[in-house]
C-alpha cells in the first residue's frame, strides 16, 4: 500500500512539473512540429489523406482524445486485473 501511494506521487510530481518548472510555455504537440518540418524539407508536397471528419473545437477533440485514452487504459486494468485473478487461481 505504501508503496502504492509513493508511486502515485511521484506520477503525480511528473505530470504536473513541468506546468510549474516551464510556466507560460506551450506544450504543443507532435503534428505541428512535423508538419512545420515538412514544409521546410519540401514545399511544394501535398498530403495524400485528409481526415474524414474534423471536431468543430479544439475542446471536443481534447475530450475524444481523453476518451480514447480513458478506454484504452480501462481495457488495459482490466486485462491486467483478469490474468492475474485468473493466475492466482
């Protein structure tokens, strides 16, 4: 238990120190800079997919992307939970 909560602290300590360590930076992500990479190696390209549907915000695309993160680690807890109940057996 103990052990537990030390690390959870310490992942607690990791998600938010940098929001205190770097304040007024912006944490972009990886697409942006990828695509201001492309563009300076080569101009004239064009991308070969769009996307089929774009969330009319920045906050419901935060939201399906929290979702879809939510899901896949409930999944992951889940699986882990069942084979180690299923092992002690």
């Amino acid at each position: 238990m103990k052990k537990n909560i030390i690390l959870l602290f310490i992942v607690i300590i990791l998600g938010v120190g940098p929001l205190f360590i770097q304040k007024g930076a912006e944490f972009g992500g990886s697409d942006g800079q990828a695509e201001a990479a492309v563009g300076k190696i080569a101009p004239d390209y064009k991308p070969w997919f769009h996307t089929l549907w774009k969330p009319p915000s920045g906050e419901i695309e935060s939201l399906l992307f929290a979702l879809q993160a939510g899901i896949g680690a409930g999944f992951i807890g889940y699986f882990i939970g069942f084979m180690r109940g299923k092992n002690k057996q």
